[in-house]
C-alpha cells in the first residue's frame, strides 16, 4: 500500500459534506470528499474533490452515512397496502 495514498484500497471512515442552509431550516448536504484515519491513530486524511463556497465542512462517520441512506430511502417509499396484494400462487 502506497504510504502517501492512505485511501488505497480502504473504505473511507467519514464522509465529508459541504452543508448549506435552507430557508426552511433543513440543512442540504452535498458529498464533497473522505477521510481516512492515519493507522498510527495520529491524524487524519482528508480528500475532497470539491471545496465548499462558504467554507463549511462536516465530516460523518461512515456507519452514520450508510444509516442516513437507508432512512432515506424508506422515508421516499410508499406505504404498502396489503390488501391490493395478488397472490401468485398456481390456480386449479
């Protein structure tokens, strides 16, 4: 593994996030870069491949990241009726 390159090969430990303000009070978070914890346990690398305008950066864990993309994804999907369900199974 490439010492000046921590990212090879290894998920990334927090995401980082430029978030913006919104009228309403909910922050937008755009994915701008990754860190990574250097294995001495001393620093931390930060890629980003995009840089802020207002200078702000949160970095999220990655196990929050995935969390947030589940809930997410469950908060844009429609509810299931299951009395509509039709059954599949074979007719005699």
């Amino acid at each position: 593994m490439d010492e000046n390159n921590v990212n090879t090969g290894r998920k990334p430990d927090q995401i980082a996030y430029s978030v913006k303000d919104t009228p309403d009070g909910k922050g937008y978070w755009n994915r701008v870069g990754a860190a990574w914890k250097h294995k001495d346990g001393h620093g931390t690398e930060v890629i980003l491949d995009s840089t802020p305008i207002n200078g702000r950066i949160s970095l999220r864990d990655q196990r929050d990241q995935r969390m947030q993309d589940y809930q997410d994804e469950r908060d844009t999907r429609q509810p299931v009726n299951n009395a509509q369900s039709r059954s599949h199974g074979r007719q005699r």
